[in-house]
C-alpha cells in the first residue's frame, strides 16, 4: 500500500504533493514501483496535527482518486467522514481506511455497507491531537486485539461483510516506541482475530527515536519493521517507500521460503 498524502503538514512529506496533478503524478510512480493499493489522504493524521473540513478534504482528495482511478491499482481512501468516503468511492476508490474504526462518523458504516467497499479498521487510543499524550496500557497487544475485535463485531453487524474487512494495529497512534516494537513482536497474536492485518511503520517517529534519525532518514528502519511484519503474518504493508521495501520483501521471502 503506497502512501499518497495530499496535505500541507503530513510528518514526513507533507506539502510535496498538495497539488492534484503532482499527486496523480507521484501515485502513479508509486504503482509502477510496485504497490498494490494506492493510499489516497486529505487529512494529515500525525500527532498534533489539526483538523481538515470535509469541504477543503473532499477538495484535496476527490481529483486525485479520479486521476489514479484508470490505472491497474486498487485505491483506497484515509478518511474518517462519511461524506468524503463516498465521493471517493464515485470517483474510483474501493477501499476506506478509517483510523477511527468507523467511530468518527455515524454514518461511515452506512456508507461502505451499501457501496460494499473494503473497509480497514484502526487503533488509535484518543484522537490524533491528544494521542502521543502519555498513552498507557497494562497489556498493549490484548487491549489492542480486544478493541479490534469489537470493532470487526461492530462493522458486520453494520452490515459490512467480514471478508472485506481488515485490521490496522494503528503503530504510532497513540503508542510509545515500546508499546509499537511489542505489537510488531507479538504480531502473531492479533492474526488469531481471522481478518488481514494492515501494518504501518513507515518512517514513523520510534524508529528515530532508536536511533535519533529525522524523518527522511528512516528507510533502514521502515525496511526492518516491515519484513518483521510480513514474516509475522502481516498482509498489507502501508509504505511511502514503495520500490525498496517491495525489493527487501522480494529478497526475503526468497531466503525464508
């Protein structure tokens, strides 16, 4: 799954493609490197971050999914509000990744039960203003599967199908660097829940804070964490770096068998 942030203030790229046309150009660059699903966001959902209207998200995000929509390449759209998740699904999207878990908006299960989209199911403890505010768990890994399984009960009985609904442990969203690196150790556990799991590391904030690196400086970890995750039993991995974690999965496998 390769990330396309439309946003001014995304952690690592934002405002790099806020214009649609460089957008539309950089998912496609990213589809021809490999992914399989295009990860189309309005919204900026790093810590700290502020608030988008659904105008000025649907603004963003709607003629970016239209442009991407012709090529050989599911796309999916980050989001959180029913109204934006269902013009993305006109304009070609086939999947909703709502890091709420559908909890952002009464409407959102309503929406992706009707259209039949994919829908992914995300952790996050708060919202992304106050997340990184001292989280805390007694067990991140049980708390964490206890709420997607809820959620997974929750979405079937909104009428979404379980075979198109996956599950995103939410790394980063409201966890510290000890809290991620056990849920990536202990990956196998949150498998027992039956759906796809969708992981996130890429160039997030516990990888520099092992080794002090900014941003852009994370490729090594991202690769790391993510061939962890896939030996793990993760299915979807969300990167910005297409091209090369696709080739370290490729060598990986190759050595693993």
């Amino acid at each position: 799954m390769g990330v396309v942030n439309v946003t001014p203030d995304s952690f690592s790229d934002g405002g790099l493609y806020l214009d649609p046309e460089a957008a539309i150009v950089h998912g496609r660059e990213l589809a021809a490197a490999g992914a399989a699903i295009l990860d189309v966001g309005g919204e900026s959902t790093r810590p700290g971050a502020e608030a988008v209207d659904a105008e000025e998200e649907l603004r963003r995000v709607v003629p970016v999914i239209g442009g991407l929509s012709d090529i050989d390449c599911d796309v999916s759209v980050d989001t959180s509000k029913a109204r934006v998740a269902e013009a993305a699904l006109d304009a070609g999207a086939s999947i909703v990744n709502d890091v709420t878990a559908l909890r952002g908006d009464p409407e959102m299960a309503a929406v992706c039960a009707e259209r039949g989209a994919a829908v992914v199911l995300m952790h996050m403890l708060g919202e992304p203003r106050t997340m990184q505010d001292d989280p805390r768990y007694e067990d991140v890994v049980a708390e964490v599967g206890a709420f997607l399984a809820e959620r997974l009960e929750a979405a079937v009985a909104a009428g979404i199908g379980e075979e198109r609904i996956w599950l995103d442990p939410g790394i980063g969203f409201g966890k510290t660097a000890a809290h991620n690196m056990e849920l990536l150790r202990r990956l196998g556990e949150l498998r027992k829940l039956g759906r796809p799991l969708v992981i996130g590391t890429s160039r997030k904030s516990f990888i520099g804070r092992l080794d002090g690196s900014a941003a852009d400086e994370r490729l090594g970890g991202t690769i790391a964490s993510s061939v962890l995750a896939a030996a793990e039993g993760a299915e979807v991995l969300r990167v910005h770096d297409v091209a090369e974690v696709r080739q370290a999965l490729t060598v990986a496998t190759a050595i693993l068998g």
